[in-house]
C-alpha cells in the first residue's frame, strides 16, 4: 500500500494545477495569434518570392513569352489567392479547420476497423461449406484476400502519416477548402519527456492513460465538438497538447491548399506544364517522399523515368512550409520559440497532472479495499 501522506488533498492539487493551466492559457491564446499575425505580414512576400524563382530561374522563356495581359492576370489571381489565405489564418477559423480535420480523422478510423471487420469475417461468410479433411502434414492454400489489404496498409501507414490518394487532388485547390486529408492530431511527444516521467507516470502510460488510438488520457479520440466548439480553451493540459496539435495540423493544411491552389494558376497562366496532387504535398510533407535541394517555399521532385543518357528528371513546384517561412522570417522564429516554451511549460503539467491522477485513483482504490475487507459491525441488542 502507498504511504498515507500521498492521499493529503490530492483533488485539491489538481485544482490548483488546473486553475494554473487556465491562467496560462490567454498567454497560449496570444502567442498563436501573434504567429498567425506576423505570418499574414510575410506571406505574401515569401509566396512572390517562390513564384519569382519559378517565373525567372526555372522557367524564364515560358514566363517571356505570355501576353501582358496574360501576366498581369496571373499576378492578380495569386495577390487573390494568398489575401483569402491570410483571411482564414486566425485562430477561430483554425479552430473550427481544426475540428473538421478531426471529424475526417475519426470518420477514417470507423471506415478502416468496419473494413478490418469485413476482412476478417469474409472467409467465415464466404458459404463455402466444411473443407475436406487434409493428410497431416499438407499444406492448404486459400482464395481469402490477406489481411494486410487497404484498411491494413492506409491504416500502418497513416499513424506515420501517409493518406489514401485524395479523389479531389485534380480539381482548383482554392484555399478555403481543402480536401478532408491529413495527419493525426495527437503527434508523438519529444523523446525527452519519457526521460522526465517517474516509474508511477511510466507505469500508468503502460496501463490505463494510453488510449487505443495513441492519444493519452484514456479517453479514446477526442469528440471534435467537446475539444474545439467549447469556445475556449481546455482545462486539461492532456487536452490543450492536443489543442495545439491540432491548430499545427490546420495550419499546415491552409498552407497546403494555398501552395496548390498557387501551382494550379502557374499551370494556368503557362508558367509550369505539370500539376503535382495534393496526395504527392502530402506525401512531402509527412516525409515519405526525398525531396531534392531547393529554395525556401519550393519543393524538388525528381521524377521516375529519366532518359536513357539524359540527365534525372525532375519537377519544381509552391510548397509553404512553416519551417521554411521561420527560416526566411525572424519574427516568426521568434514567435515560434515562446510557442515551444509553452508547450514544454503544457507539457510538464501534463506529467504531473497525470502522476496525481494516478495517486489519487490508488487512494481511492485502497479505501474501498479497506472497506471491502473490514468485518461487517455487529448492532447492539
């Protein structure tokens, strides 16, 4: 049994650790949308600058040759494309971005277990009768499709993560509305904090506090409308982790959907000859793909099929990263230091909001042993 010490005001200390997270989390607000503002100043600057690249470096004799005209609507219909963009990046319209990215999430996780579930019960609804008894020793071979069909390909790669190609890839990537296709909102933790938790944090991840689908806290995934539609922030720091989390994810798909919205107008306007889908941005940015050096903003692709003495073929096109634009921007480096200080400060609460958790589930399962155990009293006649 635990020292009796550890039971003294337990609750009390997690509502103080919780009022403390309630406090720091206006300074949470604030420091996103200090990012998101000085990310709308630069925006459009780095987007012409990676558009210049193309336009002059990559492809000059194309750009050479459009009609003024031609050019000077290419222009406005980037300026128009990146000013919707720089509307969308605030925090409530990542917020409800967030929400609906999430939705997409789980609505992929049921898809993929009801399709697990159909793999597994194909063979046994197949009606192929009781197959005949075989000699010891044989071997059978069976017409059952393998387990590790699309659920079990989409579903081990995608906790990396890879996606399904995007049905939607083809059409005007306007950035208002991308297609519902993108990474996990619970991202792994540093490999730093596993360092920092005592053997009781350990063994409580090991156990109750890991959710089936990766998440902490033991609540399986997070409904949409409880995280993100409460119209604040969450008082648990499990929750806010996966708060930010989430604001990272939408903020990427922004900026995936304006980098192709932005290639499918230099297609447009005659600049390039190739349009990349989302899937393959997608694919690049979670790092399944090995990209070629290239400016800040531009992603390298080579292509498979080079010539046979030809040199490697490849493909230039917009790609915005947020680590590209820290790069190019001090003030979002900045920026993007006091949100990693939060996160840490977040994270260490989450440790010990999670150890007092544990203590005082152990208390009160030690107090209803004790009474479990403890001879019924005798009445007094």
């Amino acid at each position: 049994m635990s020292d009796p010490s550890d039971s003294i005001d337990l609750p009390g200390q997690l509502q103080a650790l919780t009022q403390r997270l309630g406090q720091s989390n206006p300074e949470l607000y604030r420091h996103v949308a200090l990012y998101l503002q000085v990310l709308r100043q630069v925006l459009p600057q780095q987007v012409r600058q990676a558009c210049f690249h193309l336009a002059t470096q990559v492809h000059p004799l194309r750009y050479s040759e459009l009609p003024v005209e031609r050019r000077r609507l290419l222009h406005g219909q980037i300026q128009e494309l990146v000013g919707r963009c720089c509307s969308l990046l605030t925090v409530e319209q990542l917020v409800i971005l967030a929400a609906q990215i999430s939705r997409e999430r789980q609505r992929r996780d049921r898809h993929e277990r009801e399709q697990l579930l159909e793999e597994l019960t194909w063979e046994g609804e197949s009606g192929a009768g009781e197959p005949e008894p075989l000699p010891p020793g044989s071997v059978q071979i069976a017409f059952a499709p393998p387990l590790a069909g699309g659920s079990f390909l989409w579903g081990s790669l995608g906790r990396g993560e890879a996606q399904p190609p995007d049905p939607d890839g083809g059409r005007r990537g306007d950035p208002d509305d991308g297609p519902p296709q993108h990474q996990d909102g619970a991202q792994p933790d540093d490999p730093d904090e596993d360092s920092e938790q005592d053997p009781d944090a350990d063994s409580e991840a090991d156990s109750e506090d890991d959710a089936p689908d990766g998440t902490p806290g033991g609540c399986g995934p997070e409904p949409a409308d409880t995280l993100w539609q409460a119209g604040r922030l969450p008082d648990d720091p499990e929750r806010v982790l996966r708060w930010m989390d989430g604001m990272e994810l939408a903020l990427g798909r922004r900026l995936r959907n304006l980098s192709h919205a932005v290639n499918v107008e230099l297609l447009r306007g005659g600049v390039s000859r190739s349009l990349l889908p989302v899937s393959l941005l997608d694919a690049v940015l979670a790092g399944q793909l090995e990209t070629m050096a290239a400016p800040a903003n531009l992603m390298r692709l080579p292509l498979p099929f080079p010539g046979a003495r030809a040199p490697q073929a490849q493909t230039l096109a917009v790609l915005l990263r947020p680590t590209d634009l820290e790069l190019e921007e001090p003030r979002l480096r900045t920026c993007r230091r006091r949100l990693q200080q939060h996160r840490q400060e977040v994270r260490r609460m989450a440790q010990q909001f999670r150890r007092l958790q544990r203590r005082l589930r152990i208390h009160q399962a030690e107090q209803l042993w004790l009474q479990d155990i403890r001879p019924p009293s005798i009445p007094d006649d």
